[in-house]
C-alpha cells in the first residue's frame, strides 16, 4: 500500500513540473496538485477528487490550478509576491471548499563559489544563476531565495497538513536545482489561508460599532433639522440656551462654519496652518512609500538602488517631517501656555484634562472602527496577514492607546502602528505644562529647566545609540516595512517618548521666543539680506539633515558606534533648528511667496482637518496592501500618485469625522463646563485660549 502510494506521488509530482524535452529550469519548483501525505482524509479524498476532474478538463478544477502560482516569475528582480489569482480560487464553484493560502518557500542556496561580494548589486550576466539567489543577508536587499506562492486547496486541508506535505514533496522529488545542493522549505501558518465563509458573521462588537455610528447619524439629522430651523429664527448667541446649544451641537451647518475660524489673535502664527498642511502630506505620502513597497513590487531591484541614492533618503528619511509636528506642537503649546498664564493661571490638571477630552473622541472612534469593521473593509490574498493581526492588537490593547501608554505597553502589538505620535506629545505636553508653569513664577529657573531638558533630549538618544550599538536611522529595509511594530529599533527608539523628545523641546524654545515678540508682530525685525541670509542657511541645514542619511545607507558604510550615536542625537535637532528658521522668517522677515503660500487663508479650515487624516490614512494604505491581487511596477510618479489619492480620502473622511464627532463632542464638553456667569465676550476669549492649549497640532 506504501509503495502504491509513493507511485502516485511521483507521478503526481512529475505532471506538475513544467517540462519541457528531457530538462527543466525552474529555481522554485512548481507547487503539487494533490494532497496525498496527510492524516486528514477528507483533504486526501478532496484531492484525488480535484486531480481526477483536473484530468477530465473539468470547469471547477481547472479554475482552482489555472489560481494557483504555477510557476515563479520575477524572484531575480525582487517579485516575492506570487499572489496567482485569489478571487477564482475562493469564489470557484464545485463540490466542496475551497481556500487559498500563501505558502512561504525558502530555497537554501550554497555558497557561491568563487565568493563575490555580498553587498554588490551588479552581477556578471555570466555568472551563476545561484549567485543572484543566494541570501547575501544584506538588509538592503530582498532576499531572492524566499517567495510566498499562491496555493488554492480543498478548505479541508489544514496549514499543517499543507506544510507537512510540501516539506515533503521538497525531500522526496527530483528538481533541478537539487543537483546543485538546494533545498527547499516550505512554512504555513494558521493565518496563510482564507476562504470565502471567512468574515461573514458580525460580533457583539461590531454590531456595537454599527449601533453607535447609526445614533451618531441620528443625532447629526435631528440637530442640523433643528440647527436649520433655529437659525431662522434668531442668529443671537444670548438667546441660547444651554439645552438649546446641546440640540445644535451635532449640527452639520454650526460645526462646518467653524472650521474657517482662526485659533489664534497673532498674526506671526498664520504661517503654522500651511506648514501642518504641507507637513501631513509628505508624511502620508512617505507612509505610501513604506507599505507600498512591503508586499507585491516586481521591480524591487530598483528599489535596491534607491535605498543607496541620495534622492531616495526624501522618502526614506522622511520620517523627520514627523519631527515638524513635534516643532509645532512645542512651539503652540509654549505660546498658549504662556499667553493664558499671563492673563490667569489655571490649574495644570484642568489643562490635562481639556486637552484628553479634544484629543480622545474621535482618535478612540478610530480606534473602536479599526477594531470592528475594518475586518470587513475588503479581501485578498494579505488580508488575512496583514489586517487580521491589526484587528487582533486593537481589540486588545485598545486600553494603552486611550490612556496614551500604547509607545511603551504592549508596544510590539500597538494598535494603529503610526498611532505612536499621540502618546508622545501627550507626554511632552505635561512636561511643558511644568516648563511654562515654572517660566510663569520664574523666568530664570523656568529657562533654565528648558535648556536642560533640551540638552537631556540630545543626549539620551546619543546613549541609547552609543550604549546599544545602533544603527544612526531607523531603516526603511523589507524587514521593517514589513513588521515594523516587532522591530528592535522602532521598539527601543522611534517610538518612545524619551528618544524623540529635542524637536519639541526646540519648539518650545521657539515658542518662548514668539511669545516674547507677540506685541511686535507688525514691526519688521529683519532686513532682507538677513531674511534671505536666513531663509538660504535654514534650508541648507534642513536638507542636510536629510541627505546626509545616505552615509548610513550606505552598506558599505562602516560601523562606528560613537559617529551613529552623535548623528542619532544630533540630525533631529538641526532639522528642528533649520525649520525654526524658515518659521521665525517667515513670521518677522522679508520671506515674501513663502509667507504668502503658509498664511494663505484656505489652509486654516483644512489644517483643522489635519489630525483626523492622519489618523485615518494608514487604514486606506493597509486596506489596499491587504486586497492587492498582484504585483506591479513602482515608480516615484506612481508612489506619489497614489499618496495624493490617499490625501485626498483622508481628509474627506477626517471632514466627516470632524462634522459628526469631533467637533459635537468639543461642542459638548464646551456647554457642560462653561460658567453661566461669564459674558459672552469673556467666555469667547477664554475658549479661544483653550482651543490653541489644548487641541492637537497635528
């Protein structure tokens, strides 16, 4: 019976290898038609059925083989992604379920010899075809002796028996490269298969987010009905009432009218609205960058390429455009706080307080949707890779991001990875709330404290560097891209609060400098020399910071502990100081277009959009990595392209977001803790000093 069985597996074997005469040329071998090497009958029968009607030309089966990646093309480029085609496979009809899985094959590949260098990305088109497969373990290059392939199954066969199997389809059948010393290994894991029964049931859960999205949009029809109707009869504020205010504060058409106010009475500021707006969309379009590139490019050769070129680092190291909203942030909070202090200190737990209840609303909306129905968003042949796991972190530690925590509890399982940002502003936040405080009753000691907590800023990531031995950036490499929550580097600098402290704290220098100018705002401070003199250097100093990443890209760059330390401490705080620069131009020199095109008043109601696109971007960007059915060709044109696409969703969904829930519960926490003793006047300006305290500057 054995040996019954061993005659079909090889004749199986033999009819799913791509022949051609008496030689065969494939690196990957094809994948096998049955699953005969199992303890799963059901898969087994399910099999030899499928085989038999694939002989027979049968519609069904043909569907199934013709989904599967039966053949690998593109791996010497780069192309990993063998997707095949998922929606025949799961949608196919027949006799039993069917399932698609991705199985994740490595080739191990002997030395080349002679040796070459493993860094090098020419190749002799004479050499070795192994050379090229060979794992040279460089980070910088994707690895071309591993690819995940399309594999459409019986639904009975489990991820174990399909491993099981094709480990031992690799051992028992003759390939060509096996003369050549390769051998093959095959993993699945219990998210590498999916059918189409999958995702069709709501839990309490999501049936809960529905519930409260419907009483929401109850809540926006009755009040904008009732807005309507209320404006028609009076437009004066003192003839409102409290529980008339609480009918309108879910108003459409009273909440859209607030977006084209401005926050602030100092002119020098107008600058901030473009800036918040410029800095997002490089921001969102750097993420497009990243997930982009982590799942299905067949020309990642080229971006090989790029990670060592020094226009490429615009992208690979945008991620100090995040430092710029530290900047502003730091420099609005400072302003604020100390504007508000000078006309009535307030208790800095009350300030805490306001500045929760702004931020919280619609970022845990957000939270509680990435936990619920983005499972239902789409499907593809990542899905369940990529969105399952992000689902599984929010329903989990939905906690640590509603108290903040989420950048050092559970961080390798953070819900909403670029969610990171928040808790570390909340926690400068606090701090500069203690700076400013101390400022208020004492200018010395206040500024001392700043310059010595700016100092402790630079230093702590030169130790975390120096001590640690790591490298200067966090690398935009596959091994991040592709996992960056579980990355030593994300985990122990990039996103902790106590390594990316020195631009906020920049910023605050800033806004200690803008506050102490705030009653000369009309008066030019630079002559235009100066002003280009400082508009020249600032942008020298930011695009340094920048390209001088390229150094450590290099790969053939070698280590220095104490060079990478320094430039870990030192490059965010030239970038901070060179974009202090362009902002203190800009608000006291001759800046001209630059002035114009950041204080342009359009960019006020859209900076307000800001902070909900940027929690909401990245769940377009996993969503199309999730669904994607195929690999393509990347190019900057295309990269950037679809990052405006990924604009453009983010924020009309941040609108939506504004209209319905953020601005009805600031509108709120607004009626319920104002004193009805106030004037009107008074209660105004109060409001519009928290609005700048305690919003998010994002």
């Amino acid at each position: 019976m054995l040996k019954s069985w061993r005659v079909a597996f090889a004749v199986v074997a033999a009819w799913c290898v791509v022949v051609k005469g008496d030689e065969r040329y494939e690196i990957f071998p094809p994948l096998p038609v049955q699953v005969i090497r199992s303890q799963n009958s059901v898969c087994r029968e399910q099999s030899r059925v499928y085989v038999e009607n694939l002989k027979n030309k049968t519609l069904w089966a043909y569907e199934m083989h013709d989904a599967s990646a039966n053949a690998v093309h593109g791996i010497l480029r780069g192309s990993i992604s063998q997707f095949g085609q998922f929606e025949q496979c799961i949608s196919s009809k027949g006799p039993f379920l069917k399932q698609y899985c991705l199985a994740a094959v490595t080739a191990n590949v002997p030395k080349p010899n002679p040796p070459r260098d493993p860094k090098s990305l020419d190749f002799s088109p004479y050499e070795s075809v192994l050379s090229k497969v060979y794992d040279s373990k460089d980070p910088s290059q994707q690895p071309k002796n591993f690819v995940f392939l399309a594999w459409c199954v019986p639904a009975s066969c489990t991820p174990t028996d399909l491993q099981n199997h094709l480990n031992n389809y690799y051992e028992t059948v003759d390939f060509p490269m096996r003369h050549e010393n390769v051998t093959y290994k095959a993993s699945l894991g219990e998210l590498s298969c999916q059918n189409e029964l999958e995702n069709q049931y709501y839990d309490y859960a999501d049936i809960s987010f529905c519930l409260i999205v419907g009483i929401i949009f109850i809540f926006v029809i009755f009040s904008t009905s009732f807005g309507c109707y209320h404006y028609t009869r009076t437009r004066k504020s003192s003839e409102i009432s409290p529980l008339t205010k609480l009918g309108l504060a879910f108003c459409v058409r009273k909440n859209f009218q607030k977006l084209f106010t401005s926050e602030g009475s100092n002119p020098a500021l107008n600058i901030l609205y473009g800036m918040r707006v410029f800095c997002i969309c490089m921001i969102i379009i750097d993420h497009r960058f990243g997930t982009h590139l982590s799942s299905g490019v067949l020309n990642f050769d080229l971006v090989e390429q790029q990670y060592r070129a020094a226009f490429g680092t615009i992208f690979f190291h945008g991620d100090l455009f995040v430092d710029s909203f530290f900047i502003l942030s730091g420099l609005l909070v400072t302003y604020s706080l100390l504007c508000q202090f000078e006309k009535r200190f307030l208790n800095p737990g009350f300030i805490i307080f306001m500045r929760y209840i702004r931020l919280t609303p619609v970022y845990a909306f957000v939270v509680f949707y990435s936990a619920t129905l983005f499972n239902y968003a789409a499907f593809g042949p990542m899905w369940k890779t990529i969105i399952g796991p992000e689902v599984t972190d929010c329903r989990t530690n939905w906690w640590t991001n509603l108290l903040y925590i989420s950048n050092y509890v559970n961080a390798e399982h953070m819900c909403m990875v670029h969610s990171w940002y928040l808790p570390c502003d909340f926690h400068y936040f606090i701090v500069a709330i203690l700076i400013c405080s101390t400022i208020h009753r004492n200018k010395r000691i206040g500024l001392i404290l700043l310059g010595l907590v700016t100092f402790a800023s630079v230093l702590v990531p030169f130790l975390i560097g120096y001590i640690y031995e790591r490298p200067a950036v966090l690398f935009f490499y596959p091994e991040f891209i592709r996992a960056p929550k579980t990355h030593p580097d994300f985990l122990l600098t990039y996103s902790k609060s106590h390594a990316r402290s020195s631009p906020y704290f920049v910023g605050m220098i800033a806004g200690y400098i803008y506050f102490k100018m705030k009653d000369s705002t009309s008066k030019k401070k630079m002559s235009r020399m100066v002003s280009s003199l400082f508009i020249i250097s600032s942008l020298a100093i930011m695009i340094a910071s920048i390209v001088t990443g390229v150094i450590f890209y290099d790969p053939y760059y070698k280590y220095n502990a104490l060079e990478s330390a320094l430039y870990a401490a030192l490059h965010r705080t030239i970038w901070s100081v060179g974009s202090i620069g362009m902002l203190y131009t800009a608000s006291f020199g001759y800046s001209g277009i630059i002035k114009r095109f950041l204080s342009w008043s359009p960019w006020i109601p859209i900076s307000k959009l800001v902070y909900g696109a940027y929690l909401t971007h990245m769940q377009f960007q996993m969503r199309s990595l999730g669904k994607k059915g195929g690999a393509d060709v990347v190019t900057y044109f295309d990269i950037i392209s679809l990052g405006l696409s990924d604009i453009v969703l983010a924020f009309g969904t941040s609108l939506i977001l504004y209209l319905t829930v953020e601005a009805p519960v600031r509108n709120i926490f607004a009626i319920m803790l104002s004193s009805p003793k106030r004037n009107n006047k008074d209660s105004k300006s109060d409001e519009s000093v928290s609005e700048v305290t305690c919003d998010s500057h994002l």
